[in-house]
C-alpha cells in the first residue's frame, strides 16, 4: 500500500515548503477534507484565492466547456476568453487601458516592474513590510528584508519608505522615479490598513513628479474587500494596477491592467509568457466575473465581512485587540503574540486561518461564505484563543525545565 501523504512530501518536495501541517484531498463550498477525513471550514481560501469556494459548478462548467473546445493556444495567438476577459476587467476599472495576462501576482508585478523601466526613469519606490511577490524583480520590491537576504543581490534601483508615511513618500520620489507601487492594504504584513489619505497623496505626488502608481491589488482585488478593486474605495485610479489570486477562483492567473499612457509602454516581443492568459484560466475567470456578478457578491462581502468584524469585537476577549480590514480581508489583532498557536487551535477546532504577523490571525474566506458559516468561526474563537493561551504556558514550562 502507498504511504500517507504526510510520511511522503518530505522525500520528493523540496524543502521550502517547511513543514506542511495537513494535507488536503477534496473541497466543496467554503469546505475542504483532508486525508484523514476530517473537515474543516476555509476561512483562507488558500489566500483569498478560491473566491467562489471550491469546486464552483460555475467554475467546473467554465473550465470543463473551454477544454473541451480549445485548451493552451500560447500566447502568439488569443482567444475569445483573453480578450473578453480583458474588456471586462477594463470595465470594471472603469478607464480605457490594456490587459498583460500571465499565470500569478508574481508575475503580473513583474511584468509592471519591466513596464515600468519602459519609462526610461530607473527607480521604483516601494513600501517596507509589503509583499509583491518571489521572483527576482518582485522580490527586490518586497519591503521584508528577510525574504531578499538569502538571495542578494537584487536588481538594483528600489528604494523603500515606511508604508502609509506621506511624508517620507513625498520625499522618496523624485523626477529619477519610475513608479511608486503599494498595496491598498497590506495582506501578508497582517492586514495593515493605510491612513485614509494615503493612496489620494500617492496619486498627487506621483502624477506631480511624472512617476507611475502601480497598486498591487493581488489580495485586495475582485471582490475581496467590498469593491470590485479596493482603491475605488477611495477614488484613487492608479495608472496599472496587478491582480491575481480570487481572479481565477483556483486557476493560475495574473494580470497586469494599464491605462493612460502607461498601457502603451510594451512593444510587441518586449514581454510574455507561454501559459498567459490561457483560454482555459481566462474562461474560470470569466465564471468568477460572472458570479460576483450575478449573485452580487460585492455588496455580500462588504456586509458579511462588516459584521463579523463586529461579532468578533463584540466577544470582548481578552486576547483580542480589535478587527481591522475591510470586507473578506480582516485581520484579528491578539494582544499577545499568540497567532501561530491560535491557528494550530484553530485547525483542531475545524477552521483553517493563518497567522501572517506574530499577534494576528488572517481571515480571507471565499467570497461566498454565509454569514451563518462565519458565525460558526466566532462561537468557536474564544475557546481557540484560550486553547492557544493555554499551550503557550504549557511551552513555557517545556522550556524552563530543559532550561
Ligand atoms: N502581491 C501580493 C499583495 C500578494 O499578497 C501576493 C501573494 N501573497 C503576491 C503579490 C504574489 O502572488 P503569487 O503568490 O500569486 O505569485
């Protein structure tokens, strides 16, 4: 008989992946089972990635229909569901542009890290803390020090300011700028939301000093926050803008949207990649579109996610600080710095959240969660909190004796 997976993994991937603690065999809805049987509620959604939950009829039908009529076609043609998918997401931003599809939020940063060296300006200001992504180009504008050291040297030419200081912004950029890129909200920093003029200063800055605004909407983008893209929220209009994650419900896809004369800066062969908007990842995508539609998920999300912030707050639990966010991208803040506990807690209770910073614990479910279901995660928090406090202590005593 095969071996577990969990007895396997360590053989054959290689080791960054840590330490999986579970492993994952079958979802449907905001649910999914891992080997050993046992279900859990996603409050993760694999980072706010399974925007329609998993195993979406829209999603299977979409996929199922687009291979059966035309699969991977690379990217020296297009297809009917590239272009429609890019009209729709120019629709959505509202300001005629142009589309790059590519396969993650890595790439698609990447791909407005090149677009902006196309300016001939050749630095790029970013903020510390925010992620953008892995590869070489993304991660040297990743403001987390300790994901670029192993790696140095980075391409050259990011400069980073303290997220959400305009000051140090308005200071950072000069005419030698070709693109300041933020997150609306911090995702991987642990949800840290920007002063509420901060995107409208970015905007005025860069537009005075002739630099691009690229917001990386990977986490924050389709839905997830309670707008379709988190800036319009405060009625800033970045001149390109990355998405991924929740646009394709599952299925790899990135894009790279431009408008003004940004959107004109790539010549043909200057950029691609052979999977980019395949007709396949462009047709779940399109479901997605569809759904948030037809369901009118936007204005679900921002209700859902208002009120368990709201539930969770009203626990008035020691260990919790406060809820920040907005829609389905919340942070908890703990009071102590109990998170990776708190999820281990959690995932024995029956619900996967993660612990992006030590003292908070990340909430990005599908877009489609009850608020019933989520009402489930806040009856049980308390006792996970206390679970978690309670193990803390226990590893204190551990500690002490072999000290
Ligand atoms: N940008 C942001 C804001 C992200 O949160 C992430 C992923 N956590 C990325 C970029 C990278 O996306 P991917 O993992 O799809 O390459």
């Amino acid at each position: 008989m095969t071996a577990p997976l969990q007895q396997r993994w360590g053989q054959s991937l290689m080791k960054n992946y840590g330490t999986p603690p579970i492993a994952l065999v079958g979802g449907s809805g905001p649910y999914v089972t891992d080997a050993d049987g046992k279900r859990y509620l996603d409050l993760l959604g694999g980072i706010a990635v399974n925007s329609l939950g998993h195993a979406h009829p829209a999603i299977v039908e979409a996929v199922t229909t687009q291979l059966q009529t035309l699969g991977h076609v690379s990217n020296l043609y297009i297809s009917p569901p590239v272009v429609e998918l890019a009209e729709k997401l120019l629709d959505r931003f509202g300001h005629p542009g142009r589309a790059f599809f590519c396969n993650s939020g890595t790439e698609a940063n990447e791909a407005a890290f090149k677009l902006a060296r196309r300016t001939g300006r050749p630095e790029i200001v970013a903020a510390e803390k925010a992620f953008h992504g892995r590869t070489m180009g993304a991660l040297a504008m990743t403001g987390q020090p300790s994901k670029r050291a192993p790696f140095e040297p980075m391409p050259p030419g990011v400069r980073f300011v303290p997220y959400g200081d305009t000051e140090a912004l308005d200071a950072a950029v000069t005419d030698q700028t070709a693109a300041v890129i933020l997150e609306p909200i911090l995702g991987e920093a642990g949800v840290i939301v920007p002063p509420a003029d901060y995107l409208a200063a970015a905007r005025r800055i860069t537009s005075e000093r002739g630099a691009l605004l690229i917001l990386d909407e990977v986490q924050t983008g389709v839905a997830r926050t309670g707008t379709f893209f988190a800036h319009q929220q405060v009625g800033v209009v970045p001149d390109v803008m990355t998405l991924a994650k929740g646009l394709g419900g599952g299925l790899p896809i990135g894009a790279c949207i431009a408008t003004g004369p940004a959107a004109e800066l790539f010549e043909p062969g200057q950029h691609g990649t052979t999977f980019g908007g395949n007709p396949v990842a462009a047709a779940a995508a399109l479901a997605v579109l569809g759904v948030i539609e037809s369901e009118g998920l936007t204005d679900h999300v921002a209700a859902v996610g208002k009120t368990i912030a709201t539930s969770i707050e009203d626990l008035h639990h020691p260990l919790i600080a406060g809820v920040r966010g907005a829609g389905l991208l919340l942070g908890i803040e703990l009071t102590e710095a109990l998170s990776g506990r708190a999820e281990a807690a959690a995932r024995d209770a029956g619900f996967l959240i993660n612990a992006p910073a030590p003292d908070v614990l990340r909430l990005a479910p599908p877009l489609i969660i009850t608020e019933e279901q989520a009402q489930s995660f806040v009856g049980a928090l308390p006792a996970i909190l206390d679970t978690a406090a309670q193990n803390d202590k226990g590893d204190l005593v551990n500690k002490e004796n072999r000290a």
